[in-house]
C-alpha cells in the first residue's frame, strides 16, 4: 500500500516528455489567463533611463 502513495521514479527523458505534452495541451486549451503556470501575461518593468551628467553646468566648465 505505501507504494501507491509515494511518487513513482521516472528518468529524465520521461520527465521532458511528460513536460512537454502539458506544455502543448496549455498552448491547445488557449493559455486560458488565471492558470498559475501562465507566464507570458507578466506586467512589464518602466526602464530606468540614464541620467544626464550635470557635472559640466555645476562646474561652469566648458
């Protein structure tokens, strides 16, 4: 009975395979938005622009 409870060992080829038949039935079913594994809708970052260097205007130098 404790083996149907524990997870059963799988190699890494079966595992890949594994992943990338869910990940084709999510891109099937529409990447419905609200799925905890939807990453493509992340909210976009503002890039920080560089600032200007004042050094010459506070120096008065030319």
């Amino acid at each position: 009975m404790t083996e149907t409870n524990e997870p059963r060992k799988i190699d890494l080829a079966e595992a890949m395979r594994q992943k990338l038949q869910q990940k084709k039935q999510q891109q099937a079913s529409g990447n419905k938005p609200g799925t905890a594994e939807n990453h493509q809708t992340k909210a976009l970052k503002t890039q920080n622009n560089k600032k200007p260097n004042n050094q010459r205007r506070r120096t008065g130098g030319s």
